[in-house]
C-alpha cells in the first residue's frame, strides 16, 4: 500500500488582501491540503479585520511566519487570535514530516546571524524525521530569487546546507514567485501570493 503524501497550500506576501486570504482558505479545502502554510508579510498598514478568519472558520491547519512588513509581536497576536502555529523558532511535526521556519528578512527586522540560530532552533527540535521543510520569508543566497537585486540570506543558505531539509518554502521577492530550484538535494520553491500545492 503507498503511503498517502502530505498536501500543502503555501503562500506568502498577502499584504493584508483580506479576499486573497478568502480565496487560499476556499482552495485548500478544494485540494484537500492537511496544511497551509503563510511565508510572511501577512499584514499591511491598513488594518484588515478577520484576515485569517477564513482559515479558522474552515478548521483549517495553519502555519505562519512573520515577513519583513510584519512585527513579530503581531504574527504572536494573530496565531493566538485565530489558533494558528507561528514557527518563527519553532518546528512542528504533521504526520511524519517535520516543519521548522525563520520569519523577518535582514536589512528589516533581523539579522543573518539571528536567522540562522532561529532557524537551528527550530530544526534543533525535530528528532527522527526523515521528511523535512524549512519555511522562511527570505530567500537564500545564490538563489534565482536574486534576480530583484536584493541578495538573499547567508544565514538560510548556511542552514539549508547544514540541515539539509527536502523543501524550502519562501516568498518576499514578488517578481521571483513559481521559481524552483535546488541547493544540493533540497528543492527551494518561491511560493508567490496565489498559492501553490506542494506534496511531500
């Protein structure tokens, strides 16, 4: 009998669309997603009530990370408001896969320094897995997400070659979102703000 794979809905860069968070809640449940998982820059200026309602009201799992538009102290205040996990430092294990993530994006509200270590801490807590996802809203460095010129992350590219997850899901750099690519046998995916599935 093969083993039933994990289905993700992951997305990033919402900025506050309140009708796009509606739109991702209604396709994960028609692609049966058993996660969704938000890379960052949930918010914006602009206060938009009940932006991750949709989610809740569906019972949907939710993962969240905060961006580089988002404070921290914000991303704690929405997981705890709508009962989402927020994995900025944290990992979480779903089946057999382990999910660990680093939120923020340097030059904004972190540094490299800092996401590495929250990054290590995270992954630090998963033992015995043999699936792995990193999440971040920053890309790595060396990756196609450079194109925008702005230089992606020493820090997640140390991690990604240290801990060597399956995937890394990321977004911040809008014109780069759909990009694949690998680092060693990790696949690294831009995931974009419309929202991709990912089976693992």
């Amino acid at each position: 009998m093969t083993e039933k794979k994990m289905r993700i809905l992951a997305a990033g860069d919402i900025h506050g669309d309140a009708s796009l968070t509606k739109k991702l809640a209604q396709k994960a449940e028609k692609e049966k997603a058993d996660v969704v998982i938000l890379c960052g820059d949930i918010t914006s200026l602009i206060e938009t009530k009940n932006l991750l309602k949709p989610f809740k009201d569906r019972k949907q799992k939710v993962l969240i990370i905060p961006g580089n538009h988002d404070s921290f102290a914000t991303v704690d205040f929405m997981a705890e408001l709508y009962g989402l996990d927020n994995i900025h430092g944290y990992s979480i294990k779903y089946k057999d896969v382990g999910i660990f993530g680093a939120g923020g994006a340097t030059g904004f509200n972190i540094s490299d320094k800092e996401l590495f270590d929250t990054l290590k801490k995270g992954h630090n807590a998963l033992h015995g897995l043999k699936k792995t996802i990193m999440v971040t809203h920053m890309h790595a460095q060396g990756t196609k997400s450079e194109l925008s010129g702005f230089e992606g992350s020493p820090g997640i590219r140390k991690a990604v070659e240290k801990f060597k997850p399956d995937i890394l899901l990321h977004s911040h750099i809008h014109e780069a979102s759909g990009l694949e690519e690998k680092i060693g046998k990790t696949k690294v995916i831009n995931v974009g703000r419309d929202g991709m599935i990912i089976e693992l």
